[in-house]
C-alpha cells in the first residue's frame, strides 16, 4: 500500500515538472505546443510503456508485452482524453485531423495487418520502427514549417531562464515518472498475479493502465494549465510511439517472434483500430473534443472494462458483450460520428461560400 501510495506522489510530480518545464520550452525555442506534446513530452511519458513491454518479453511473457500496449493505446484515448475533456473542452489542431489521428489509424492498421499471422518477427518491428522514423521526418518537417507558438506569449513568465535549466527540469521530471511508473507497475502487477488472471488480462489492464498513468497525469495537468495542445498531443504521440516504437522495437530484438493472443485478434486489436477510427469523425467535428464526447469516451472504456472482466471471470455475459459491441454498438457508433462530420464539413463549407 504504501508502495502504490508513494508512486502516486511520485507520479503527480513528475508530471507537475513536465508540464512546467514543457510550456517553458516551448518558449524558448518556440516550437508549437503540439509539436512538442507529440514529441518529446509523448514520448518521455511512454518510457515505462518501453521498459516495461522489454522487460516482459525477455522474461517470455509476450503475452503480457503485447496486450499493454493495447490495451495502453485504448486506455489513452478513452481515459484520458476523457477526463482531460472534462476538466475542459480540448481544442483540436487541423494538423492532427489531417495528418497525425489518419497516420494513427494507419499504425493500427499496419499493426493488426504484421499481427495477422498471429506473430511479430524481427523484420516486423523493422516495418515499424521505419514508420516511426518516417513519421518524426513529416513532423520536423512540419515544426520548421511552423508558426510561433500560439497561447504563449513570447515574454514568458520566466523571459530570462535559460533552455538549459528547463531541459534539466524536464529531465527530473522524465525520471520522477519512469521510477513512479515501476513502483505503481510492481504493485498491481503483485496484486494481479495473486489474483490468478492470465497474462493476457494482465497486459490488457492492470499493466496497460499502469503504464498510462503517466500518460493521464501529463495531460490532466495540461488541461488544468490550459495547455490543451499538449494534452491532446501527448495521447497521440504515444500512441504512436507504442505502436510503432514500443511494438517495434520489442519485436527487433525479442529472443524469438513475439506471439499474439487468438483472442488479441478478434477483439483487441478490432476495438483499437474501431477507437483510434472514433477520433477523426470527433476531431474534425468542430475542432474540438466537448465534455459530453468525453463522457461518451469513459463510457466506451467502462463497456471495454465490462468484456474484460466477464471474460476473465468466465460470465456468460462476456460473448454477449462482445459480440454486442463489435456487431452492433461500434458500426452505429462510427455511423453516428460519420453522420455529425459529414454535418460538420457542409457547415463549414456554407461558411466558405457564404464569407
């Protein structure tokens, strides 16, 4: 108890000193905000993701190096842009909806399709880690394309800190985390294993959740500063970075081909690309994330939760649920979303015209 309590603390401030050092960096060296939450902020919050999934794999539990990473990606998107909508609406940048939620619905995709086989080879992890790669260039070449940042001014409120000291501060905070994240990780997993639940519910909850917290503190703090670019932008980055990254860089250098679960491909891994999918049509939709889209989104997460635990526990109701969500509560959900975008572009349009 005292363990998960003091990873906690930890984890509040690491991410206090994140988000400081962030908007302080961003000053200096004006970068826009997203750019810099889907970096650097991104990926520093996804270190326990990395470590984690390494760590799991060489001890031959592929299993649970897998199912956190997708069940992390989910987490990301339903929690915590979730809670971080309720705290206030996220402003969504045109960049994401043209170019950073397609390239992430197209690293889920590319994923499911290298998984197919039910393995991820070498030469797998090679595939993505070069579509890592390639999506950094499109953002760099994106940054020097960019504009000074918007929402800060360029008289911070630190004018005379040098870059140095806020890289340091970003640094402790990066560490404050990662060591946050294991003490929070080696809690639940001792509880989970107690338990007696199998790797793969493992990696799909208690590890999947573990390793996002520093993921949801990140961007529940930016919310609360108003930096709604880098809470959006850091649930994209590291979604990305698991995928395609984490997923990657696990399969290069795995002992052996990583296995995935049966039960990772018909269901997992549908509702990963069905969620990811459920950004564009919100996205676009007036450019921002409400509160009542991010009721909608914990209230998808609570269904997924549902699954996961009938499953585990043997309820009849787990191939209900299932069958429920992916035949019919998703397909009505994406045509609901399609319908309000399709709303939204005509909107827009008339706006055009009109002006």
């Amino acid at each position: 108890m005292l363990q998960l309590l003091g990873g906690l603390v930890l984890l509040i401030a690491g991410a206090e000193l994140l988000v400081r050092a962030a908007v302080r960096l961003v000053a200096h060296l004006k970068v826009r905000p997203l750019i810099f939450g889907l970096t650097i902020v991104a990926f520093g919050s996804s270190a326990p993701q990395m470590t984690v999934s390494l760590q799991a794999t060489l001890a031959n539990n592929a299993d649970i190096a897998v199912g956190s990473v997708i069940g992390s990606s989910i987490f990301n998107i339903l929690v915590t842009l979730g809670l971080s909508a309720l705290i206030i609406p996220l402003r969504v940048s045109r960049q994401l909806v043209r170019l950073d939620i397609p390239l992430m619905i197209g690293a889920s995709l590319l994923v499911f399709a290298l998984a197919w086989n039910e393995t991820l080879t070498p030469l797998d992890g090679a595939v993505l880690l070069a579509a890592l790669v390639l999506y950094l260039a499109l953002l760099l070449r994106q940054s020097r394309h960019s504009a000074r940042p918007h929402g800060i001014p360029v008289h911070s409120h630190h004018p005379r800190a040098p870059w140095v000291s806020s890289a340091l501060l970003m640094l402790a905070g990066l560490t404050l985390l990662i060591f946050a994240g294991h003490l929070l990780l080696d809690a639940v997993i001792e509880v989970a294993s107690e338990l007696g639940l199998s790797e793969r519910i493992i990696g799909l909850t208690i590890v999947a959740v573990s390793t996002s917290l520093p993921q949801l503190a990140t961007s529940l703090l930016a919310a609360v500063r108003g930096q709604r670019d880098i809470a959006v932008g850091n649930v994209i980055g590291s979604n990305l970075f698991n995928l395609l990254g984490v997923l990657g860089f696990t399969a290069l250098v795995a002992p052996s081909a990583l296995s995935v679960s049966p039960n990772a491909l018909a269901f997992d891994l549908p509702v990963l690309l069905g969620v990811t999918a459920l950004c564009l049509p919100v996205f676009y939709s007036g450019y921002r994330i409400t509160r009542a889209e991010g009721v909608l989104f914990l209230a998808l997460y609570v269904a997924y939760g549902l699954h996961v635990v009938s499953f585990t526990t043997g309820m009849p109701l787990a191939g209900k649920l299932e069958q429920l969500m992916l035949v019919f509560v998703l397909p009505v959900l994406l045509a609901f979303l399609l319908f309000t975008s399709l709303r939204a572009w005509r909107r827009q349009h008339n706006k055009k015209e009109s002006s």
